[in-house]
C-alpha cells in the first residue's frame, strides 16, 4: 500500500526500514533498538499512514518513540499521529502527546494548526483533533494561543465544538474573576453564539461560577433564566454555585429560597448544597438551625461528612459550646487530635474541661490504638483536680483488652473498684473477651459469675464472646449449659446466635440441639426456637421430625398458624410424620384463623397416611370439627374413613348422623 501523496519523497530505503519496523512492531519489539539510528522521518510517516487503522500497532509504535527521545519522530508524524489517536477515541494518550508538541517546540501556534490542517486529509480525521489542541492549550493556561486556534479553526471551516469553547472559559474563569476576565469570557461565550455552537450545562455553569466569583450574582441569575428558555435546565452544579455565593454573602434568605426552587424542580441538594447553608449558619452564630439542616439532610438520606462536622464544630467553639462541640468530634469516629485542640480552646477562654471532655477525648485516642496519648490524657485531668469516672475507665480497659494487654486491663480494673467505681456490661465484656482471646476462660466465666452478683445482666456481646470463647477450646458442653441457662433464666439476647454451639456438635450431641429447640418451644421462645432452627439448617444439621413436630406446636401455641403450617409443609415434603398431638394443635390453629385451604390440606394428609392401627387421629379429627360445628368436614372425614376402613364403632358419632 502506498502513503498517500504528501508531497513527501520515500525512498525505497525508507520503505523497506519501515516495513521492517511494521514487522518488529508486530512480532519482535525487542528488535526495535537496532532500527532507531537509521530510521528517518520519512519512514516513520509511511508507517504512520500505511498503518493508521491498526490501534495495536500505533501504540505499540508510541511505546517505541516514547521509551527515549527520537530524532525521526518530527512535530509532521507527532500531528499525524494526534490524527490517528483521536480517531481511535484515544483521547488521554491524545492529550499527553499534544501538550508535548505545543510544550517541547518552538513552533508558533500557526505552524501547529498547520501541521494539523496538512495532514488532516490523510487520516481521515475530524474537528475533534482541534478540539483536543484548544483544550490542550487552555490546560496549561495558554489561553491567547487557544483562543489563537480557535479562530483558525473557524476560519478554515473545522467548526470546533462546544469542547473547545468550554475549555477557553473555564481555563479563562478559573484564572481570573476580574473585570478584564470577565469581559474576556464574555467575548468567547458571545463568538459561540454566533458560530451557531449551542451552550450545554456545562457551559452555563462555568460562566455562573465565573460571574457570582466576580461578585456579580444578579449576572448569573440571568443566565440561569436564560439557559432555562433555551432548555437547557440547571443542575445541582448550578444552584450549588449560586447558594455557595449567597452564603458567602450572608444572604441566607436567598440561599434557602434556591434549596426550595430545587424541591419543587426535583433537583436534589447534596452535601455541597448542605455544608455551604451549614457554613453560613455558622458564620452568623444560629447553630439551633443548623440542627435542622442535618436533620433534613438525614432525611434525604445523606450522612454529614468531614466538612460538615469541622463546620459545626468550629461554629459551637465559636459560640462557646464546647460541649457541643466535643460530641460532634466523637461522632467524628477518629478525629482525637482536633477534639485535643477544642480543649485547650477551651482553656484559652477560660474555661474548664470536665470529666465528660476529658473522657470523650480519651475514647478517641482509644478507638485510635493511640493508648500512651489516652494516658497521657487521663494524668492530665487527675493533675487539673478532675477525676476519671466510670466511662473513662471502661475506654481505657477496652482499649488495652484491644492491645492484648490484659495483666494492664485487670489492674487497671482493680484500680477502678478501689476508687468505688462501678463497672459496667461494656467493662465486663472488654475483660471477658481479652480472656477468651488469651485463653484463659476459667477468669472470663468468673468475670461473668462476678458480673451477674453486681446487678448486672449480660447482654448478647457479652454472651457471644463466652460461646465463642468456650467452642474455640471445644467446650462446648458448657457453651451449651450456658444457653440453656440462658433461656431457663428468661434472659435471652435478642440477636444471640448459635453457629459455634451448633457447629462444634457431633453426631451424638444432636440431641442437644433438639433439647435447645424443645426447651425454646416449651418457654414460648419461638424467636429463639427459629434462629436455632434455621442456624441447624445453615450448618447442615437436618431437623428430625421431633424438632419438626416441636417447632410446629410451639408455633401453634404462640398463635402463628402461618408459620406453623408453613413447617409443617416444609415437613410433609421432607417425608416426616407428624404427632397425633401436631396435628391436632394445627387443625385447631388453622380452623381458628380461617385458613381453610391449609386446614383442608391437613386433614386429607392426615387421612391418606392413616391406618387401621392409628385410627384414633381421625376419630379425634372428628371429634375436634363436631365440637366446633364444622359439619361439612365431619361429613367428609368419615366417608374418608369408610373408604379406609378406619370408620369408628357404631353409635359414636350418631348425632352427627342425625344433624346430618
């Protein structure tokens, strides 16, 4: 294939060396070095064009001129190669490239647009490698030579976009917000228009946040009303821009008037929206309202982030609310040195720290693992006369039961009770779990009996740290006295779970399991009963047909016919029989709720699995419909049970006869 004509002479020497070079671009790369001292522009143009539409080889050839500096790759192949990488959208490599001939060459914006406007033909290329040249120029802030290109553009018939024009304003607006800016940007934005290239959102929002930067809020009110009449609507860009302005201005009014106008536009504000009205509420000391900006926030489903907590926080240290101030750090999660920082804020005007100051601080640096700085702390406020309580003792304890450090932890605990300090759950709980991760669990079982003589009930963190604890030395008979202690005790977390019990049975100690379920049932602890159940199925413990049968009275006991006639198909398909006693407690529930079509489906299984030997279910089915005057089921039952054999003696049932 031959280049098109460039005016270029190729000799047959070039030809061959570039051929060559389509060879090793191909297969051996590693070749390429030895091709670099004989290779000239002219070859590297014939392998540009004869190669245009081959995307790996062009990168390929790319890796190659870009591994160090080489003569033969002249600003004519660099543009031909701008050509070819726009045209395969390979707009970042484009880019690089780009900002490299404008960067690196002494050549005038001129002998740029040239170059391009010359090889243009010969890549098939299009107005975006203008495009790409204007923005490239306006990233560095040459903004005379983009401007420069543009006009060359046009005036060659290349119509660069709405990209190029976008690219001069914002590279325009973010350099300046003078009068001599503006009036520049003005003239961009006018010569866009009159070039028939329609402004987008972008666009408009450059130029908004150009004019209110210039102090001009009234300007960019009017485009927002323009754009809209060209339909093309603000974003949450767009009123962020203007409410930011107002805000800065103390305009409040104006700033809550836009987050409305978004309401009613279904524009939804966010963070920025928020932290600027959250900024200006500050600024003008009403921290009340500010409460109501995070409420609305939470409605709208968003979390304040880093800006909007150090915002209200330098605004309640401003208002003197220190207090205030050291909450918003603790929900901060982390932010110990600037909660540092408040306190001697505090100091400075004035006023004292108190043992919940100090105690939030401390919690920080702990949650942190910065556990010499909490020390630090806690000698700190003991020297100022200000005594640790309770909470600043449990932060403490917790965060060296973190470490690993628990012979530091007891004592420190023995330090507390001796102060006449009480310990709470969180206390206990932190020393229980440092003992079961060291292994010593005859200390964290005497925590607990400890734990439970001082008042204190255990709660599902504390319990699930002794399972955990006791099932990883494989104790799990007395994991499993514990929860049955637990459910006898009436004392049952809500969310205790039971996979380390149940994974660590064995074959023989199924019977446990089903004992938990039995026990569960018989208290009315159908929660329980189901978080055993389902945790028997997750662990690959098949229910028998007794923990089936148990599940399904308790249900029916509690008065959840739904449930338990769903176990009970679940049972039916899992081909287990259920109890005479099962039966006649579902029949009962189901007829109590109307079900039926569940009560129905019953009562022909029921039948259908019955024989001569176990005819006294159906009488008592009988019995249970005659009482409640469910004749039609009556009837049916004992024509099932002649068909069966299984009809009762005669005279039995002969008022049901008569009634019928």
């Amino acid at each position: 294939m031959k280049p098109p004509n460039l005016n270029l002479s190729v000799s047959p020497k070039d030809t061959i060396m570039a051929n060559k070079a389509i060879t090793y671009l191909k297969r051996h790369p590693q070749n390429l070095p030895s091709l670099s001292p004989h290779f000239t522009p002219q070859a590297a143009t014939y392998l540009l064009l004869t190669s245009q539409n081959n995307k790996p080889l062009i990168l390929n050839f790319l890796n190659w001129v870009n591994s160090k500096p080489h003569p033969f790759f002249t600003p004519h192949c660099q543009t031909l190669t701008l050509h070819i990488l726009t045209r395969f959208n390979l707009f970042k490599t484009a880019q690089t490239l780009a900002l490299n001939l404008i960067t690196s060459s002494n050549h005038t914006t001129s002998i740029v647009f040239n170059l391009l406007k010359q090889t243009y033909h010969s890549c098939n290329s299009s107005s975006a490698v203008f495009d790409l040249l204007i923005k490239s120029y306006s990233q560095i802030n040459l903004i005379e030579n983009a401007i420069h290109t543009l006009h060359l553009a046009n005036r060659h018939g290349f119509s660069p976009g709405v990209l190029s024009y976008n690219s001069i304003l914002d590279s325009i607006l973010r350099n300046g917000s003078d009068r001599l800016s503006i009036q520049q940007a003005n003239r961009v934005f006018n010569d866009m228009i009159r070039n028939n290239v329609s402004p987008n959102i972008y666009t408009y929002n450059v130029m908004i946040r150009g004019m209110v930067s210039a102090g001009n809020l009234d300007s960019g009110l009017c485009l927002i009303r323009e754009m809209e009449t060209k339909g093309c609507f603000p974003n949450v860009v767009t009123y962020n821009t203007m409410i930011t302005a107002y805000c800065k201005e103390n305009n409040l009014e104006e700033a809550f008037g836009l987050l409305k106008i978004m309401a009613n536009k279904r524009v939804e504000p966010n963070l920025i929206s928020y932290n600027a009205v959250i900024n200006g509420l500050c600024s003008q000391g009403r921290m009340n309202e500010t409460m109501e900006v995070i409420e609305e926030m939470n409605l709208n489903g968003l979390s304040p982030d880093c800006i909007t907590y150090n915002t209200l926080v330098n605004g309640f240290c401003k208002d003197g609310n220190f207090h205030q101030a050291l909450v918003l750090l603790h929900e901060m999660a982390g932010r110990a040195e600037e909660a540092v920082e408040v306190l001697k804020g505090m100091v400075d005007k004035g006023l004292f720290p108190d043992v919940v100051s100090y105690s939030t601080v401390i919690s920080l640096f702990c949650r942190n693992g910065e556990l010499g700085k909490a020390f630090q702390m806690k000698v700190e406020m003991i020297e100022k006369g200000i005594l640790p309580d309770a909470v600043t003792y449990s932060s403490l304890i917790q965060g060296l039961c973190q470490q690993r450090k628990q012979s530091e932890a007891f004592d420190l605990f023995r330090e507390m009770l001796g102060r006449g300090l009480s310990p709470d759950e969180v206390t206990y709980t932190s020393l229980m779990n440092g003992y079961c991760v060291e292994g010593e669990l005859s200390k964290a079982l005497d925590l607990h009996d400890e734990m439970m003589q001082n008042g204190f009930l255990p709660d599902v963190v504390t319990y699930s740290v002794l399972i955990n604890g006791l099932n990883k030395k494989a104790r799990t008979r007395e994991a499993k006295k514990l929860l049955l202690k637990l459910f006898y005790d009436e004392s049952v977390p809500n969310d205790v779970t039971y996979n380390t019990l149940i994974e660590n049975c064995s074959n023989n100690e199924f019977k446990s399991v089903v004992g938990l379920v039995k026990g569960f049932c018989m208290k009315g602890l159908m929660d329980e009963a189901d978080r055993v159940f389902e945790t028997m199925h997750q662990r690959d413990f098949k229910p028998d047909g007794a923990v089936y049968n148990l599940m399904i009275h308790g249900h029916c006991r509690r008065g959840n016919a739904r449930k338990a006639y769903n176990m009970y198909a679940e049972m039916v398909r899992c081909g287990f029989v259920s109890h005479m006693v099962t039966v006649i407690s579902l029949i009962k529930a189901l007829s109590k709720d109307g079900m039926n079509d569940e009560l129905s489906s019953v009562m022909q299984n029921t039948l259908s699995s019955c024989t001569v030997n176990d005819a006294e279910l159906p009488k008592a089915l009988v019995e249970i419909n005659f009482k409640e005057g469910n004749m039609d089921a009556v009837l049916t039952m004992l024509t099932g049970m002649a068909n069966d054999g299984l009809l009762p003696d005669g005279g039995d049932y002969s008022c049901a006869s008569a009634s019928a």
